[in-house]
C-alpha cells in the first residue's frame, strides 16, 4: 500500500485530547469530572469532596485540576483511581462523510489522579496515566499494508502525564453568582517519542503548556439536600514542536474546552451531561499528509468533540464516591467520528485535622 493511499484512508489518533489536561482541564482527556460539587462549611470555606470520572479521547484521559473552577481546602488531599475504555472504526477527513478504517482501535487502561490543596483558593494536581491501545484485527489490509513497520503493534505503557495548578480569583460564596479560577500547568508525553508514528500511538512525543480559566456555580437544590453544579473551562496549550516553527509548527497549537452540568435532588447522586473537546490552530488534512513519517499524525489539523452522559454517587462516612462517565464524539475532523469512552472510578477525600470545627 503507497504511503499516499494510506494518508487518505487513515486516521490520526489525538493522542492527547481528553487525556490529562481536558483533553480535559487540562482539559486533554482527556480526561473531565472528578470533583463534587464543594460544600460549605459552617466557617464559610469550601472543602472539595473527590468524586471519579474518566473521560478522555482514544489515547488519552484528561486530567486537569479537578472539574470547574473550585479548590481543594488548605491542607487537604484528594485521590482518584479510575479506568476506562475506548473504542474507534469510523474517521472523518478535512471533508466529506466518515470512512471506515477496517479494523477498530481499542483502548484500556487506568488513571491515578493525586490533588493537594496548598492554601486557601490554590491547589495542585498531579496525574499519571496507564494506558494500552490495539488494533482488533493486525492481519487487516491497512495493517499488513501500512507505511511503517510495527504500525498496528500493541502499544503499552505510561500515557501523557500533567501537572496542573489552579487559583481560585471570585468566590460565590462571597460574589455570587459564579466561581472564577485561573487553570495552568504543563504535561508531557517525551516519554512517548518512539511509538508516535504507530496509528496506536500513546502521544506525540513532546511536552504542552497550558493556560486557562474556568468557572461555574454551584448551589442548593430544594428542601432535601440537593444541589445543581454547572462549569466551564477554557484552555491553550502552547504544544513544544517536533518540527517547524511558528504557524507551520509540528504539532500545532491547540485550543481546549469542557463544560458540564450536574444535578442531585437528594445529594446522594447526581446526573449530569457533560462535553469536551479541542481544536488544532494549525495542520494539514489526512489527504494531504505522509504517514510514513513519524511525525504524520501530529501534522494533521484534527479537531473534535464528545458529549456525554455522568452519574456521581456521593460518599459517606469517608467511604469513597464514584463517578461513572458515557462519552461519544459528536464533531470529528481528520480525527475519530464514531469514538465511544466509558469510563468509572472511585475518589477519596482527606481532610486535614482541624482544632476548630469552624474552620475552614
């Protein structure tokens, strides 16, 4: 098989979308929720109680500062374990119906998510993604006849990991209506480097900078305990090219964004829509690019995004909650249209020990 024919009838992997940072906030995956809405304490402070979801594109999961604009407490911890699965055939080009690949790519893998909140309105978030991704049939004609040696391989491994920080600016509790944060970080995939020609690659092999803010409001939700949550946030990732400088950069600068909302009539669970999704500033249609390259998949002008469905059970008496998540790619160019991500897991809350019950 020419390396032009494959070129048109393959797909690119967005490797870093909804992974760690939205492709999530970060926003990659992602990775998208994995914090309840904050109750407030009788001092007036916010404590963050962890819920899970794990949200992400093919490749990644994205993990971001939390979900929305609110903090962690001073002094507390939350952590996330979760996993999730992937599943693509169908891709769109720069125009036209979807194609088929042939073969389908499916991902597994696991998300550990580790947030501490450093004062009052400032956390930081730490995620480490482990992910494995196949293609179902490697005898396929668009394997056996692929452009590069070991492109259908299995590829297993750490996936792109982050580092977020979040600053709260606004406070409802104290400016109503809405929570208003700075979001920031980096997140690399260096580690990722020599499998990034592979069509199951697990990144592009290079690192991100991101920059963002996001916000939401939270409030009760009648006379039983409930309560309604709604965000959104907005990131740019700054993308360290491969090859190329400014417009014609190697991967191209992106944009990112997650919304969501959330209800729960009793405070116990909640249902909720949520969506997230990216668009790439710069890049070539797959008709138009070389995957002989190994820089062929992070040349493509790839955009998309997934909506979904969440549901969240709260946790008692220091018991973990659970978060499980249903996404499916809604918008697609020169990436996956028919993407479908499932995902769940569970989050714990440790709060620091207070003196005073007061506070915050």
């Amino acid at each position: 098989m020419s390396s032009h024919r494959v070129s048109q009838s393959l797909p690119s992997t967005p490797t870093h979308a909804g992974s760690t940072a939205i492709r999530a906030p970060s926003l990659g995956a992602p990775p998208m929720g994995r914090t309840a809405p904050p109750r407030r304490s009788a001092g007036g402070g916010r404590v963050g109680v962890v819920s899970a979801c794990v949200v992400g594109l093919l490749v990644a999961s994205p993990a971001s500062a939390g979900e929305g604009p609110w903090t962690v407490s001073a002094g507390d911890h939350t952590l996330y374990l979760g996993g999730d699965w992937g599943r693509w055939q169908d891709y769109r080009g720069g125009s036209g119906d979807p194609q088929s690949l042939g073969p389908g790519v499916s991902r597994g893998g696991g998300l550990g998510v580790w947030t501490a909140g450093i004062r009052e309105g400032l956390d930081v978030e730490i995620s480490v993604p482990f992910q494995t991704v196949r293609v179902d049939d490697p005898q396929a004609a668009n394997c056996t006849g692929a452009p590069r040696a070991g492109w259908c391989a299995t590829t297993q491994g750490v996936g792109r990991m982050s580092l977020m920080a979040k600053l709260r600016l606004v406070d409802e509790v104290f400016r109503p209506p809405v929570t208003l944060s700075l979001v920031g970080g980096l997140e690399t995939g260096e580690h990722t480097a020599r499998y990034r020609g592979r069509l199951t690659n697990l990144g592009e092999g290079q690192s991100d900078a991101l920059a963002g803010i996001s916000m939401g409001h939270s409030s009760r939700a009648g006379d039983q305990g409930g309560w309604f949550r709604a965000h959104l946030t907005a990131l740019a990732a700054l993308r360290a090219g491969l090859v190329g400088e400014g417009f014609d950069k190697v991967p191209g600068n992106e944009l990112r964004a997650q919304a969501g909302a959330m209800w729960s009539p009793r405070g116990h669970v909640g249902i909720g829509l949520g969506a997230y999704g990216f668009h790439r500033l710069s890049g070539d249609d797959i008709g138009d690019v070389s995957l002989d390259s190994p820089n062929g998949f992070a040349q493509l002008a790839s955009t998309q995004v997934s909506a979904g469905l969440k549901v969240h059970v709260a946790s008692e008496h220091h018991m973990p909650s659970l978060n499980v998540s249903v996404f499916r790619s809604v918008v697609a160019r020169n990436a996956p249209s028919d993407e479908l991500t499932v995902g769940a897991g569970l989050g714990w809350n440790f709060p620091r020990i207070r003196d005073d019950p007061f506070e915050p």
